[in-house]
C-alpha cells in the first residue's frame, strides 16, 4: 500500500508539471494491478468588461496632458506634488537678492504627438495633502481639495513634447562588456513670479525651523502645486522628474579676502519619493459604450478598462468531489487591432489575475503575486501559442475560492478575478520584485464576453 502512495505522488508530480497545451492523460496502470484513474476536463469561463473609474498610482512618475482616441475616447491627465527639503536646510548666509524661480518638467518619454501645441497651467496649493489619506493616491484624487481654481493661477506655457518649447541633452550609457545606449532627456521650464521666491526666502528669515526638514517646509513655506493641461490635444508626458530651481545672488570672498564678490547662484528642491506625488485621469463616456460590447472585452489603461472572470469553480467541485485537482490552465487570447489611430497604444506586457475582492487592497499593500490568489501572465506576441496570456496553473486558487466557500466565509465575488494591466520590477537576475498598476497609455481586447466562453483545462487524479 505504500509503494501505492509513492506511484500516486510521483503521478501527481508529472501531472503538476504539464502546461496549457497538454490534451489529456487518461488512465495510469501500474504494475501489481494498482490502478490510479487521471484525467483531464473542459470547462467554461465567462468574462466581461468592468470600468476602473480609478487605480492606485502611488509613483514617482506624474502624467500630463490630453489625447482623444478614435477607439477609446478622451484621455486627460494631470497631477498635484509637494516638493522636499534637505534637514535643516539653509541659504547662504550672504544671500542679496532673489532673481527667479522656475518649475522645471524632466521626461524621456511621452505619449502621442511630438510637436503638437498644448498649453498648461500651474496653480499654487492652499491646502496641506494629508500623508495618510489613502484617496490621495487614487487616480480619482480631485485636485480642487487642495487648491483655489477662482485663484489666479501662478503660470502658464505652451509647449510641446519636442518643440522649441523644449529642451534637451544627450547622455550616452556605456558597461564594462562594450554595450553602449544613448538617451535624450528633455525638459519644459516654467517660469513662476519672483514674488514666490520672495516669499520662501522671507520664510526662512522669519523662522529657519520652517526649513528643518520637508514636512515644516510643507507645512510652512510651500504646500505644493496642481499641473494641468488647459489647451490642445493630442500628446501625454511622462514626468519621471520635477525641480523648483530658486535662483539668488550672494557675497563671496574676493582676492582681496574681503566679502563683497557678486556671484549667481541657486539651490533645488526636488518632488521625491518622501513627499506626496498623485495623478487625477479622466475618460470620457466612450469606455462606458465599450464595457458594453458583448463582442469581447477590453484592457485599457492607465484607469480605464479591466475584464472581469467569472470562474466555474462550483462546477468543478461537484465534478471533482474525489479528485485532486493537479493543474488548470487558462488562456485569454488577444484580437489584432484595428484601430485607424495616426498613434498606436502599445499592448500591455504583463496581466495580473487577482480576486475581485481584492483588486485594491493588493496594490494599496504592495503585495507580491502570490501564486495562490494572485497570478502574472506575460504577453506571447508570436509562436504558436501567439496574441495570448496564459496563466498555466491556478490549481491553487480554484482550491482555495471551493474551501473558502465550504467555510461560509465567501461574499458574492468568490468565483470572479479580474484581470489588471501591471508593470514590473526586476532586479539585476531578472527576478520580479515588485507589481504595480500600469499607467502608461495601453489596451487590448481579448476574445471573450457573450460572443465567446473562455476554455479552462483541469488536470487531475482520482485516489
């Protein structure tokens, strides 16, 4: 009886390491007679398209500017930051005058038209955004919390994403076996009033405390900025960096060794990871329409479309009261475009399958995919497994959602995931270590919906 055991464990293995294309296994017979029934079935998933009226977005990189899609509508983004504070920060000592201040955009990437004429405009904030406030970090966040919009706003720019408007430098990357990349960096400069950096000079004359460390300055000095696009359509900014650059003159020591040297000079105060960044999209009604086309379902991002998945599980557990479920697969497979858009969206590399339940608070906690309710699935571009995202083994969650409804713990999304667009983080062997929301511009759509049921293969042994 126990060489038994011993054959059905190592069955179970060999089955536990098939992929989706196994077709099936039938009967195993062993030697002496023993026979251990395996399997496989098919099964039906339903999917439908789900609106994402807002995402957890807390990043480093701010989005703005507007584009209308012919497929998806329009897309707007803009974004409120707060700027850090170097502890106990001070100005020289000789300061004489404040002669400027500039609010300076850094990005390498953006989205639509290069030289497309778009206008923006910079708001001063009025209210402190709290640390803790969860909502602050959704994509929902609304900016007029914070700020005055009857106020007169500080500036405005045209600009474009590579126009004269710009500017730009080239750095070249070069390791120790010989690769060598270049990348252009480019930057928009937005004048603000001298009269802001009076003011924040004035502060520190006042009470040098109010530059202790970034939350006395927030809190005293400077409580941040609302960015938005106000004119044009057509191009989206990825903002991977921001500076306020307050320029002054001072005394130095001459050759004489006396101080009265005339000199330029200027310090930086950076939005950093340490202080609060949040971006506000905003879809127009065009992604309602197609949350209703019963001909597929979609994935847009950033906040826009997921597609939700209504499991069989209770089929499955009454088909299988006696079996042991070694491997289910499923595979969603992506429709080539036909969008008549002078600029391509990119599809999204990387789906995370998690509980509905879930969807929010698995990013609010920076979770890592667990391989028991959350699952990743890369994009297959080609091959004969092609235009597809396949999740090879969700055995683990099909047994967890049927003993969490044996429990009577469940709510009514058990059997449903939803399937969110991420990007990821590596490090240097290529190992993922972090998930987080895609925010870049990006969509598919799957075959699914009322047109078509989604195949799910269940491989198992009977003991």
């Amino acid at each position: 009886m126990k060489m038994r055991y011993l054959y059905a464990l190592l069955l179970s293995t060999l089955l536990f390491s098939c992929d989706d294309s196994t077709t099936g296994i039938g009967d195993s017979t062993i030697a002496g007679g023993d026979s251990i029934p395996a399997g496989s079935a098919i099964y039906t998933a339903t999917t439908r398209s789900i609106l994402a009226d807002s995402v957890y977005a807390r990043t480093s990189t701010a989005y703005l500017g507007k584009y209308t899609d012919p497929q998806f509508g329009e897309f707007t983004a803009d974004f409120i930051a707060q700027f850090n504070c170097g502890d106990d920060f001070e100005f020289p000592e000789t300061l004489q005058e404040v002669t400027g201040i500039t609010l300076r955009l850094y990005y390498s990437t953006h989205f639509g038209d290069s030289l497309n004429a778009m206008r923006l405009q910079v708001d001063s904030l009025d209210t402190i955004i709290p640390e803790g406030e969860m909502s602050t970090f959704y994509t929902s966040v609304d900016p007029k919390q914070y700020y005055n919009p009857s106020a007169q706003p500080l500036a405005r720019k045209a600009f474009s994403a590579k126009g004269i408007s710009a500017e730009d430098s080239t750095y070249t990357y070069s390791d120790n076996y010989g690769y060598t990349q270049s990348y252009t960096s480019y930057w928009q400069n937005i004048k603000l009033p001298i009269s802001l950096g009076q003011m924040m000079y004035d502060k520190y004359v006042e009470n040098r405390n109010n530059y202790k460390n970034s939350e006395q300055f927030i809190k005293n000095v400077l409580k941040g900025f609302y960015v938005s696009c106000t004119h044009g359509d057509g191009t989206i900014l990825y903002i991977d960096d921001m500076q306020l650059i307050l320029n002054f003159n001072y005394l130095t020591e001459s050759s004489s060794g006396k101080v009265d040297s005339l000199a330029y000079g200027g310090t930086v105060f950076a939005a950093t990871k340490e202080v609060i960044q949040a971006n506000r999209f905003q879809n127009s009604d065009r992604l309602k329409e197609l949350a209703e086309d019963p001909t597929c379902t979609y994935l847009k991002t950033p906040a826009g479309i997921f597609t939700e998945v209504t499991l069989p599980i209770e089929e499955i557990a009454e088909s299988h009261l006696r079996d042991t479920l070694n491997a289910v697969s499923i595979t969603f497979t992506r429709y080539n475009e036909k969008s008549d858009s002078k600029y391509q969206m990119g599809v999204p590399d990387y789906l995370l399958m998690v509980r509905k339940s879930d969807m929010y608070t698995f990013f609010e906690k920076n979770k890592l995919y667990d391989n028991q309710t959350s699952f990743l699935a890369q994009y297959i571009a080609s091959g004969t497994s092609g235009n597809t995202y396949s999740f090879n083994n969700i055995a683990a969650l099909v047994t967890y959602c049927i003993n969490e409804k044996k429990s009577g713990k469940s709510d009514e999304d058990w059997n449903k995931v939803v399937l969110i667009p991420v990007k990821v983080d590596m490090d240097a062997s290529s190992n993922i270590t972090g998930v987080k929301s895609n925010l870049d511009m990006e969509s598919a759509s799957l075959k699914g919906g009322e047109k078509d049921l989604i195949k799910m293969q269940v491989l198992y042994t009977t003991f």
